[in-house]
C-alpha cells in the first residue's frame, strides 16, 4: 500500500483540530530538544582536542547523528512551511 504524500489537504482531512494541535505540539517540542541537543554536542566538542574530535566525527555513530539532525532540519522547515497555511 503506497503512502500518501503530506500535504495540506491530506493533514486537514486526516486530523481534527484537537489531534493536529497535539502533534505539532509534540513535534515543536522534539525539535526544540533536538536544536538544544545540537548545541550541547557542540559545546562539548569545543573542549575536545583536535585529535579525539577527528577520531570521534569519523565514527559511524557521529555519521548517524549527522544523519539524523539533517533529518530534523528537513522535517522542520516541511512543517513550518505547512504551518503557513
């Protein structure tokens, strides 16, 4: 069964004002999270040394965060930009 894209219309439909107002809610909230997350981890790595930062950012685990936070920012210009409407 293939997804349906997100759009406008299919959000309206799909939620009623109460639901849509909970998950953009719990969605601001994991980015809010997400963006303080980011700057901790890069506060941290600001008292690394050059050698522990290049052997850490060569991780599989550092490209999986890096994966994920571009994830995030994507997802969160979609919802703001759906949040105009």
């Amino acid at each position: 069964m293939a997804e349906r894209p997100i759009t406008k219309t299919n959000i309206a439909r799909d939620l009623d004002p109460e639901q849509a107002r909970l998950a953009y809610s719990i969605i601001q909230s994991l980015l809010e999270h997400t963006k303080v997350v980011s700057d901790l981890i890069a506060l941290m790595a600001q008292t690394l040394d050059e050698d522990t930062t290049k052997a850490l950012t060569q991780t599989p685990v550092w490209t999986a965060y890096l994966d994920s936070r571009a994830r995030w920012i994507a997802r969160a210009k979609m919802w703001r930009s759906l949040r105009r409407y």
